[in-house]
C-alpha cells in the first residue's frame, strides 16, 4: 500500500519511555503517517480519548498492572471515548505468554513485540486496513475475532464493525464510527452475545448429562451449576424486551431446573431435562426470536424428548 493514503490519518500514540516513542514516530512517518499525538501516561491517553477521535491507536504495555489493558477494555466497552472499534495495536518488550494473553484479551486487534522494524508495523496496518478482523463478544470478551476465516466459516457469530482506519483511507466516512454505524454493530453484537452465551450454557449442561454416573461429578457439578447460573442471569439482562416472554421463558426453565439440582438428588432424568432446556434455549437464540423457524427447528432437534417437554417447546413456537 502506497504511503499517500495515511497522510489525513490521525494516530494516537502512547510509551512511557519518550526515546522509544520517538523511534515509532519516526517508523510512522516513513509508513506515511503525519498526524500524530503523543502521550507519556495512561491517564493522557484517557484525556485524549474523551476530547477527539482516532482513526489508529498504538499503545505500549510495560506489564499486566500498568491501566493499558484496562484501558483497552474500557474503550471496548465504550466507556473511555465514542468508538469502541478504534483499531488498536499494542506493544512490548515483553513477549512472555502470560502478559501476551493478558494483552490479547483485552480486545487488542494485533500486538509487536519489540524491536519492530518498519516492515512489521507496516504490515499490521495494513492487514487493519485490508483484511480486519471481525469482532466477536462473549460474556468475558470483547474484541476481534481470532479465529481464521476458515474456523469462522459460514458462522454468524462475529461481526464486521467500523473501521475509522479504512474509512480514512478510502475516504469513506460510511465505513467509519459515525453514530448509525456503531448502534447498528452493536446491536448485532447484542445478538451474537446472546447466542454465545445460550451456547455456554448448553455446552454445560450437555457436559453434565454425558457425565451422569460418573463417580466424580458430584465433586464438580456444583461449580457447573453456578456457572450457569450465572450465565443465565447475564442472558436474562442483555435479552430486548421483545424477547422476554420467549426467551425469557426458557432461560427461566434453564435456571429452575439447575437450582433444582442444587438442592435434591441428581436424576438422569433432570439432567436431561436441564440440557434439553439449554437446548431449546440456545437454538431459539441462534434463530434471532423468529417463532415460526423456530418452530421447525427447535421440533427438529427435540424429535426423541419425551412428553414432559412439551410445555417447553410450547413457550418458543407459541
């Protein structure tokens, strides 16, 4: 990618130390950019985020407790400036895995371990520009989706969201965090969380219908249960009201029944009621609360469940 295109782009760029900051300076203006704001803490940042947009954010990380990371998240989480999609790139000294992970799960779209040389900065750019990940967002997590386009397939579970980078440079504003943009991605996201989260709960709940009689489930079915307890009290925050009265319902039945368990005896018949629940609820979530596919779906997949689940399908199909 030629240079010319970064001339207009704003670059927001943080590192504590000014002799390395002024070394990625100059790196980005070989790459072409000229636009550039320079901040030495983490609270400069934070300030420079609440008064004017970015189109790219490059932030160095000393260590796991040093507020970058938490910063990231809080812009993720739209509560530290107007886009939680900046495209952001972070870097360290440190390539040691455990600081890596902590970096990466903050919502970071890529990371550079020092030293970089023009070429490795360049190509993180350019890969936010041409090739941007999707973002994915789960009850722990929010940020671009990791996995490759091939394990991403034809899933729906991520979304394309704006990128201030692109819509610079192909001068674009459309493609951009204009307000109808972000609303419109994160009321996608909204659903994708849903679905992930009717996911884990189903992941959960069939993990512990496989284990009945197994000798040590009763050493760690409790720990199970209150994570989708947990689970389900988030689902039942984040629903649309729209939604409550159907999906609603089911997470109800979900949490009823894994309460249930938590205070009688476990019957293979109430563990296979709660995964069969966690099942109605997870396929009504993926079909985004359209009863009539619904219908067919959640028929489908319930075919061999006995009559005491028919009340269940009834509360999705109407």
């Amino acid at each position: 990618m030629e240079k010319e295109p970064f001339v207009n782009s704003t670059v927001l760029l943080f590192d504590t130390k000014l002799h390395v900051r002024k070394q990625t300076r100059s790196i980005l203006n070989i790459i072409g950019f000229w636009k550039i704001e320079e901040c030495e803490s983490v609270s400069d940042v934070r300030l420079a985020l609440k008064s004017r947009r970015y189109d790219l954010a490059i932030f160095a990380v000393l260590d796991r407790d040093d507020g970058v990371s938490a910063l990231v998240n809080d812009l993720r989480r739209f509560r530290c400036g107007d886009d939680p999609f900046l495209p952001v790139i972070l870097s360290s000294w440190d390539a040691r895995l455990g600081l890596v992970r902590t970096i990466i799960d903050a919502g970071a779209d890529d990371f550079l371990a020092h030293p970089f040389s023009t070429t490795d900065l360049s190509e993180r750019i350019n890969a936010l520009v041409t090739n941007r990940k999707p973002f994915i967002v789960t009850e722990e997590y929010f940020g671009p989706d990791r996995r490759t386009a091939e394990a991403r397939g034809n899933d729906a579970g991520s979304v394309m969201v704006p990128n201030a980078l692109l819509a610079r440079v192909e001068g674009k504003p459309e493609l951009g965090p204009n307000p109808d943009f972000i609303e419109a991605s994160l009321s996608q996201l909204r659903r994708v969380k849903i679905r992930n989260i009717a996911r884990r709960i189903w992941a959960i709940a069939d993990v512990l219908y496989k284990a009945y009689g197994d000798p040590s489930l009763p050493d760690w079915i409790e720990r199970e249960l209150l994570q989708i307890l947990k689970s389900g009290r988030k689902f039942n925050e984040i629903i649309p009201p729209r939604e409550i009265m159907q999906l609603g319902s089911l997470c109800d039945t979900v949490i009823q029944t894994a309460n249930r368990l938590r205070v009688e005896k476990v019957r293979e018949t109430d563990l296979e009621l709660l995964e069969q629940s966690a099942l109605a609820l997870r396929v009504a979530s993926q079909l985004g609360g359209d009863s009539t596919d619904a219908a067919a779906e959640i028929s489908s997949a319930l075919a061999a469940i006995r009559d005491k689940h028919n009340d269940l399908i009834k509360s999705v199909i109407g």
